[in-house]
C-alpha cells in the first residue's frame, strides 16, 4: 500500500510530492489458553525432532528469532513447525516489526502439566 504525501519547504511556498510505502501491521499470533492444553498435542508437537530442538534451544534461552531456530531449512517447513508448537501451547510469538520473537511458555506448560516438559528435556 502507499500514500501520496505533499510536502512544503520551511517557507511554506513549495509543494513536493512523494509517494511514501506503508505497511500494514502483522497480525498477531493465536496461542491457546492454558485449559485449552491437550497432552496428546503437545506430545504429536515433541514427537519431530525438528520441533524437539526448537524446544530445547528456547528452554536455554529467553526468546530467539525464527532466523536463529531455522537451521538451515526453508522458511515454509519452519512456519509449519512453529505453528504445530504455538498451536500445541509450547510456544509463544510475537512480532516485532517484521521479526518473530519466539519464546518457551514454561509457566503456563508447567501450570497445566506440573514437571513434564522439564522431565522430556531431560532425556537427551
């Protein structure tokens, strides 16, 4: 989308035109509540290893870019996976401009299943 702005020199006397790109805000994620937690999803969630390393890599960190949990694999493969995580409760994002941050949601996990998820990073 973009917008056509005048703009005038400190005089006020001369008009320019130029033509601006905005762009849209990202919608923000859907993540479930907590009573919306189902085991068996959060299971089918760990059971890629893919998904089980991203896991892992945010239960060190306090949050980190797609970029950086991407391992060298396409951009459509990762979205597949962060959406299985974020729609299984383990994962929150969010956007900072054109970034997602992503983050582990250890309370809420350890909330609604008391010891699991530290018990299944355990086994390596």
């Amino acid at each position: 989308m973009s917008m056509k702005l005048r703009l005038f020199d400190h005089n006020r006397n001369m008009a320019i035109y130029e033509t601006v790109d905005i762009m849209r805000p990202m919608r923000p994620f859907k993540h479930p509540d907590a009573e919306d937690l189902t085991l068996e999803r959060l299971l089918y969630a760990l059971s890629d290893p893919v998904r089980l390393d991203i896991v892992r890599y945010l239960a060190d960190v306090v949050q980190a870019t797609c970029g950086e949990l991407d391992g060298g694999r396409p951009k459509s493969s990762m979205s597949h996976h962060f959406r299985v995580l974020r729609d299984a409760g383990l994962v929150h994002t969010r956007n900072i401009g054109t970034t997602h941050m992503n983050s582990l949601r250890n309370d809420t996990l350890e909330e609604r299943f008391p010891g699991l998820l530290q018990a299944i990073l355990a086994q390596h």
